[in-house]
C-alpha cells in the first residue's frame, strides 16, 4: 500500500527507541525524510548510525520539557525545510502508589507528556496552518479513556493528550491539516522490558512467568492477549498521517481492551 509519503519532511520526537524509532523506520520505508530525536547526543547519533541505511535522515538531541529544549529542535527541523509531519511521540510512564505521588509529581508527568506536545506544535502548526497543508500526530494511549488505578497521573496526562488533539483539529477548518491521536494498549518496547525486569527482581519471581501471566491477571479484556508490537503502531501512526480525510479523531490500537464500540 502506497501511502504516498515520499518526499515528506517528518519529525518523530522520542525517536532514539521504542515505538518512535519504530515510527522513524516505518516512514523511511514508505520514501520520507524523518528528522530523529533524543534527549542525548549519543543516543541521537547511535539512531542516526542504526537508521541511515534506510533512507535520509537526521538528528538532533534536546530535552523537550523545556522551552530551550523545544526551540533547539524546532530550530533544527526548520533547517532541514518545511515540517510536513510531526509526530508527538515523547513520553514517560510508572506505577505508583495514587496517594504517594506528589505536586512535583505531577507537574513532572504533565511537563514531558502533555506540555512536549504543546511545545511543538504551537511552533509547527501554524507553520502547517499557512501553507494549507501538514499533519500532527499525538501519541495518547487506552489509558486515556480507561484510566489506570496504578498509573493515574499517566492516565490522565494521556486522557489532555486526547483533548489536545480534538481542540487542535478544530483549528484545521478549512485547510488540508489534520491533527489525529493515536491510542496504543500496552506495548513491548525496552521501557516496558525494563519495567517487567524491575518488577520479576522485586518480587523474586522469573520474569517469563510474569510476562506469560499479566493479561490474564491485569488486562484480561485484552482481546490478542499479547503485547502489541512496536512496529504495528508505527504503521498506524503512518496510516493515520497519510489520511486526508481523518482529523480530530482518536485511533485506538489497543488489541481490544476498551470494551467500547467506538
């Protein structure tokens, strides 16, 4: 399926792994030029090296939950030409205690989850939005509209990013701009593969058995009961950027685990 992404310009931010990197490697595939990011030079360099074969690419390292930071990249990207497609990608996650976490906590998650977001876009937007054309694309996640007991500052970082998107796309009227979230259930990427490590060595118990057994004990609706793959959200995510008649809208690729007809 030709997705007609050749030649496009497009900024994957938390490029350097996970489902970013997985992202960057699925437009390189489809004939885009992606310009990589990471919070260290080094990681931005090793993606650099590891994705080049593919196709053009770029890079530059920034800490995004500062105003510094996100200038620096934008500055960065905007040397390279037009932002075609900006891929909001950048995000942390942890399981903690809803009563433990505190203010800092919380400003913490909205700072590098939600304001990131903010950041870039309210550069590159407007820039889509005078040239007519351009896509965003958020990474929210289930967790934003089946929020988390264990993870609810998370939750609800997710839960604005949906907001974000809607209120954003209302801004499109008119253009060829679009501005989508897409919505992924839990996924295997090395955060999550270190998180279950951590978690096997707290409770002295094999990691295997840990993993074999968490849909079943904690997202029993998970309709594929397996770990969605890094690689099949980035298809969406291209998917998602390359439809012209999608905006405003939230994909979900959670394997199932929202019972919800939409």
């Amino acid at each position: 399926m030709d997705m007609k992404l050749s030649g496009k310009r497009v900024l994957v931010t938390g490029s350097a792994s996970g489902i970013g990197r997985a992202t960057a490697e699925t437009f390189l595939a489809e004939g885009a030029e992606v310009i990589l990011h990471g919070l260290t030079e080094a990681e931005v360099a090793a993606v650099c090296e590891r994705l080049s074969p593919l196709g053009p690419v770029s890079g530059q390292h920034a800490d995004l939950g500062t105003a510094e930071g996100a200038d620096a990249l934008i500055a960065f990207a905007s040397g390279r030409g037009p932002v075609d497609i900006l891929v909001n990608n950048v995000g942390i996650f942890s399981v903690k205690d809803f009563a433990a976490l505190t203010d800092e906590d919380w400003f913490h998650y909205f700072n590098v989850n939600v304001m990131t977001a903010v950041r870039m876009s309210r550069a590159l937007l407007p820039e889509m939005l005078a040239r007519g054309t351009g896509a965003v694309v958020n990474l929210a996640s289930e967790a934003g509209v089946k929020p988390l007991p264990q993870m609810i500052h998370y939750s609800v970082t997710k839960t604005a990013m949906i907001g974000l998107t809607r209120g954003m796309a209302e801004l499109t009227k008119g253009t060829a701009v679009t501005v989508n979230a897409v919505l992924p259930g839990p996924t295997w990427t090395e955060g999550v593969a270190a998180y279950f490590e951590g978690l096997a060595a707290a409770k002295e118990q094999p990691v295997d058995g840990i993993i074999d057994n968490y849909f079943r004990n904690d997202e029993p609706t998970s309709l594929i009961q397996r770990f969605v793959k890094a690689e099949e959200v980035a298809r969406m995510i291209a998917f998602v950027a390359s439809s012209p008649a999608s905006n405003g809208a939230a994909y979900r690729i959670e394997g199932g685990i929202i019972r919800s007809i939409l």
